[in-house]
C-alpha cells in the first residue's frame, strides 16, 4: 500500500497493522503524525524533496567527524526513540514514539558504534550508540 508521499511503508512494516495505514489515517500513522505526510499536504513532493535536501545540508554541517549523509529514509520514532542519561542521572527520550521522522544512519569507522540521526520541522538529533542502540548518547540536539 503506498502512502501519501509514495512511498511503501507498509509492505517492510512488522507493525502495519497497529498503524492504520498513512492514506486511511490521512498521514497520521500510529496516531501521530508523518513528516513526510505533512509535506506532501503542504506544498507535495516537491516539498518533501526540499524539506529532505535541507535537512541533509544542516546534518552536514554541524562539523561531526565522519557524519556525511546523502539520503534520508522514513523512520518510525518507536524504532529511534532510544533513552538518554543526563548528567544529572536522569533518564530522558527525545523523540515521540507515535511520530514519523526522517533519519538515517551512519557507521563510525573503526568503531563499533554508530551515528543515529532524526529530524522533523523543529529539531535535530544526532547520537552515538552501540550495538542495537546501547549505550546511546547525545551529540546534538537542537531546536533548527
């Protein structure tokens, strides 16, 4: 099934059927919302393909070693909400688990960590984590 912006969602989704269907819910998957979806309803794809071309420009540039992305993919905020400890002991997600964000991921090289990065129309993240995101930690997040 194809959602508003084009793209297959549901066909890789293990969880297609919690959701509700992008086109069915009006882009509000899971109860949330899809910032792809909201694009498309704003301006159409085109809007989507300048949103995505920012995004990966501000990625980018935020001068991180080895973070260069090209592409950023539709992620579920309940696959790349990890959990966060603060300074203070506290722990803190960042990212709403019923939301739609465009991310991607990065391998460092010589690690066996990785860069994770998410954004919607306001903020950025970026973090580092091990295997199957252990040991996540922030390394910008930021209102855009």
């Amino acid at each position: 099934m194809l959602s508003l912006c084009g793209v297959d969602c549901c066909s890789g989704c293990d969880k297609a059927k919690d959701c509700g269907g992008c086109a069915e819910t009006d882009g509000h998957p899971f109860g949330g919302r899809c910032i792809a979806a909201e694009c498309v309803k704003k301006g159409g794809v085109e809007e989507l393909q300048n949103l995505k071309k920012v995004l990966i420009e501000e990625f980018n540039s935020l001068g991180i070693k080895d973070l260069h992305i090209s592409e950023l993919n539709l992620l579920n905020g309940f696959f790349v909400n990890m959990e966060y400890q603060l300074a203070n002991g506290q722990s803190v997600k960042l990212l709403e688990d019923n939301q739609v964000y465009l991310g991607n991921q990065v391998e460092i090289p010589g690690s066996d960590r990785c860069y994770g990065m998410a954004a919607d129309e306001r903020y950025l993240l970026v973090c580092e984590y091990g295997c199957n995101g252990e040991d996540s930690e922030i390394v910008v997040y930021k209102r855009r």
